[in-house]
C-alpha cells in the first residue's frame, strides 16, 4: 500500500514512534490525525509539527473512542488507514501487586483492549474505503517475554494473535491488515521505567530507523514487519525459545533483590 495520499488515524501519537510516523507521512502528503490522553501534550506537538491535526483521547475508555469516531468520520469523511500506537511499558514485581488489582492490568487496557476496541469501532467504515489499512503496533516482546516486563508481554503477544486472526478474517475486503512488532526504539515509553541493565545493555534502534522501516514495509505488503532484533526474537522463539527467555530474564534477579532491601 502507498503511504501517500491517505488519511491517517494513529493513536499514541504525541510522542516516540507515534509522534515520528506521523511527521514521515505528513512529509508525504497524507493528512494525519494523531490522539493523545493529554491535550498540553497535543499542543506542543501541533505547534512543533505544522500540518499535524490532534484530537484529545482515551483508548482505555470506550465512550472515549465512540466519541473519537463520531468527531473523525464528521472532519475526516476519508479516513483510511488506523495505526494502533497507544501503549504503556512498565517494569512489574508481580509479588508486589495482589493490592492493586486495578493497576496491575492497566498495559491490558490500554495496549490490548485499546486497539480492539478502535478497530471494532473504525472496522465499518474502513471497509467501505478502497484502499485501507490497520496498523496494530506489537512488539519484539510478543514472541519472547521480558519477563520484568510481564503484563505488557502478554499484552504484545495477544495484540499478535489477534492481528493473525483480524487479516485472516478481513482477507476478502479492502482492508490489509499489518503487524509492526518493534525492537527496543529510544523513546520515552522505552526509557521510562528502564535501564541499560534491565534491557540486557543493548543498545535501542534510533525512532528515526524505525520508522523508516515500518513505512517501508507496509509499502510492501509485508504482514508482519519485524525490524532488527524483533526478528531475531522470533526466530529464536522457535529455534531456542528457553536460551532467549533465560537471556532476557536476566534482570529478574535485580530487581527481586531490590525488593527485598
């Protein structure tokens, strides 16, 4: 699919790969919408990027993304591509959470819950465009868990599963459907809660790359858009799946010593 002349809905998008996708199709001539939870946010990146069109909300409330619809099909009739960006990352002691069991599950919500919720509500109108597309952003963590990282691992391998099972469903309509599973990329999602131990001293893909490729592949047709060592972890899920989740495990340790002190 070309990525010039669309209409763009990509969630997420005040920040990190959201914020760069959306200023690479602008410089194609797409119009981008992009959403946020924070409208100071959103209003710093308008008025850093000129062109780009922001709209306030929450893909963790489904009244949020009812009221989203209603406002992008009424200015944006031509909407036809959603990116599904939005996402939360945290490091989590799971022997620290049997009190907050609301918390505990908030990259549930927000990552998984969220972009089936947006598709849900976009699907119909997507499928009467000509040409569409679905953008569901995993994770290289969807084929291996970090395992300090355990809610939002299975929040990126249930968001692969379901992405399977959405283009297999939509295989006889105009909506293609692609997976973009990122490596570590430097933005503050990734550096928010995280060190150069807990992420094995690797150092993260440059946003600007992963960008590059995901444009790239979507351009394509590539289904499943696995940059640098995203394709090394499935790979290795199949050929060492315990060696490489031994190797990302190894954190564990630290962090159940910090606990304790």
């Amino acid at each position: 699919m070309k990525m010039t002349n669309n209409t763009v809905l990509i969630t997420g998008g005040s920040s990190g790969i959201g914020l760069e996708l959306a200023t690479e199709l602008l410089k194609r001539g797409n119009i981008v919408i992009v959403t946020g939870r924070d409208q100071s946010n959103l209003d710093v990146v308008r008025a850093k990027v000129p062109g780009l069109n922001t709209i306030q909300s929450d893909v963790s409330d489904p009244s949020a993304i009812r009221d989203l619809c209603q406002k992008v099909m009424t200015q944006y009739p031509n909407l036809n591509v959603l990116v599904n960006n939005a996402g939360i990352m945290r490091k989590i002691n799971l022997h620290q959470t049997s009190s907050n069991l609301e918390d505990v599950t908030r990259e549930i919500e927000i990552n998984l819950n969220g972009t089936i919720w947006m598709v849900s509500q976009f699907l119909p109108h997507l499928k009467k465009q000509k040409a569409s597309a679905i953008v569901n952003v995993s994770s290289g963590l969807a084929f291996v868990p970090m395992a300090i990282s355990p809610i939002y691992s299975a929040s990126k391998a249930a968001i692969h599963a379901y992405t399977r099972a959405l283009r297999m469903q939509l295989k006889n309509t105009s909506v293609v459907v692609f997976e973009l599973a990122p490596p570590g990329t430097e933005t503050p999602l990734f550096r928010g809660d995280f060190s150069d131990h807990d992420v094995g001293g690797f150092k993260p893909m440059s946003v600007k790359t992963l960008v590059s490729q995901a444009i790239a592949g979507i351009e394509k047709g590539t289904p499943e858009i696995r940059p640098g060592l995203s394709n090394v972890l499935k790979t290795m899920s199949r050929v060492a799946p315990n060696f490489i989740f031994k190797q990302l495990s190894r954190p564990v340790d630290q962090m159940l010593a910090e606990s304790q002190n």
